[in-house]
C-alpha cells in the first residue's frame, strides 16, 4: 500500500482518441427524413392514382380543379402526348413485322411518314367522332351566335387530346425537316395549335369556335390514305380518285366556308356589335383565327391544283424545281 508501482496507482487503459468522425444525428432528425420520404412517395401514389380515374384523362376540368389545379393541365397533355407518340412506335414495330411495303421504304424519313400517317388517321377520326354530335347537338346555337363566350360540354377531352397529338406530331416534322417551305409553315401551324388549346383551356372561353375548328379534322384521315394510296402503287385506281374528290370537297365546305367564311363572319358580327369590340382577351382567338384561315387558303390553292391533276391528267402539270 502506498507503492507507486501498486495496481491501484497504474492505468493500464491506452488514453482516449478523439473521434474524427461524424457524430450520429439523433432520432428526429430520421424521422423527419422517413416523413419527407413518406410525403413525396405518396404524392407521387396519389399523382399515379389520379390517372386511373376515366374522367381525368376524358372529361372536363373538374377533377384537376378540385385537386387544386387552375387553367391548363400540363400533366395531362403530356401524358396524351406521350400515348400518341407511343401509338406512333407501335405502328412501325407492327409494319415492320407485316407489311412489305413498309419494308421496302428506302429511309427512314419515309418509313416516319408512313407511321405518322396511321397515327393521323386514328387521331383525326376520334377527333371527329367527338366533336361532330356536340356541334350538331347545339346545331342551333352554334349557327346563331355573334360572341365568342358560347360554351360547348364535352369539348375538353378533345382540345387535350389534340394539343398532346400536335406536340407528338411537331416532334417528327422538326426531326425530318428538310428545309422545305413547307416544313416551318407546318411548325408555325403546330406551335399555333398548341397555343391555342393552351390558351382556350385557360381562360375557359371560345368553346364553340374551337369546336368548329375540330370538325375540320375530317379531312385529314383522308389526306394520310392519299398518301398510303400513292405508296401502294394506287393512284390510278378509282379509290385514290374517290379519296380526292372526298378532300377537295371536305377542304372547301369545312377549311374554307365554315372556318374561314363561316367564323370569319362571326369574328365581324361579334366586332360590329358587341359595344366595346373585340376585347383584349378575345385578341388571342381572333390573331389565331385570322392566322389558321391564311394557312387554309394556301394548303387549299395547293390542294386543289392536285385535285385537278388527278381528275384531268397532263393538264395541270407540276413546275419543276430550278
């Protein structure tokens, strides 16, 4: 006892290091990481869910607007967007396990073409299917009005469906584009169309107009057979000529009497009428309309030239290109 050498005097424990490393976090700090984990994976479970309700994708604005959603639903124009565009591939895996003449287009602008062309024949028939009974069901409204604020139900779905497929669609004319003319009027039109189902959509307004716009789309199935028609060596045939006939007479009563004429008069009568003109939010519409109805007059010039070329061959002869 005493000793300075005794066991109760010496430490045989190394002293202790300070740790260099992080100190745990405590339990709230994890739990407010499985919380925030917890909130965005049921957000994304909830943003999931809401697409397997029919009336999301097919109705009206009523359930984006419930859900605290205002105007136009990006969601739901990418999602119809992403379908087209998916209808598109599924076109060019089936023509290429069964059809010859698919196969035997030389590149791959033409085989593009040849798949856009399907996907426009069941995107302008569906449009039509859903527009043409809601026009004719307010038949008389529609002939009579002399303002822009006539609403038309069920018309949401369609200006969805048709803003997303113009997007699908402009993203092959810009992949293809050759430096034609035509390419950058065919841009200018698609940018215009998604603008202004964007811009109807938002202000909630100009239903009945853009209605009519839709109902222009039954040419447009028969434009893409004119198109296969030529592709299968058929342009001779009476088919090739009948589908003509069907879009040189489409092309003037709905392109050029209904929308240019027929909207044209309305634009005027509302203008004349209404005590303070066109008002600024109705600006938007008017410049869109004016805009789509030159387009219309020129792709009609052109249209008809081929129309006259087939009815009367070696007449109307194509310049050729210097």
């Amino acid at each position: 006892p005493g000793s300075p050498f005794s066991s109760t005097s010496l430490s045989l424990t190394p002293p202790s290091i300070p740790s260099t490393s992080p100190r745990p976090r405590g339990a709230g700090w994890q739990h407010k990481k499985l919380t925030k984990m917890a909130t965005a994976t049921l957000a994304d479970m909830k943003w999931l869910a809401r697409w397997n309700d029919p009336e999301v994708l097919f109705g009206d604005n009523t359930k984006y607007e419930s859900d605290g959603g205002e105007g136009f639903d990006v969601g739901r124009f990418l999602i119809l967007t992403v379908a087209c565009h998916s209808f598109y591939w599924l076109v060019h895996f089936v023509s290429k396990a069964t059809s010859t003449t698919y196969n035997g287009l030389k590149d791959a602008s033409g085989r593009s073409t040849w798949c856009a062309y399907f996907a426009s024949i069941v995107h302008g028939s569906t449009i039509c299917y859903w527009s043409f009974p809601t026009v004719f069901a307010h038949w008389n409204a529609v002939t009579t009005m002399t303002n822009f604020d006539l609403m038309l139900p069920g018309m949401h779905k369609v200006f969805y469906l048709f803003s997303g497929y113009t997007l699908h669609d402009l993203i092959i004319v810009v992949a293809y584009m050759d430096g034609k003319p035509d390419d950058y009027l065919y841009v200018f039109h698609h940018l215009l169309t998604i603008a202004v189902w964007w811009y109807v959509i938002s202000v909630d307004s100009f239903f009945a107009l853009g209605a009519m716009m839709c109902c222009v789309e039954f040419t447009q199935p028969f434009l893409s057979l004119r198109w296969l028609f030529y592709e299968h060596k058929m342009q001779d045939s009476i088919y090739y000529k009948i589908n003509a006939l069907i879009i040189f007479v489409g092309w003037w009563v709905l392109r050029i009497f209904m929308l240019v004429g027929f909207m044209g008069s309305i634009v005027v009568a509302h203008a004349l009428t209404s005590p303070s003109g066109i008002a600024s939010h109705e600006v938007p519409i008017v410049v869109a309309w004016a805009c789509g109805a030159v387009l219309q007059l020129v792709w009609g010039a052109k249209l008809t030239m081929g129309f006259l070329r087939v009815v009367f061959p070696g007449t109307f002869k194509k310049k050729k290109r210097t």
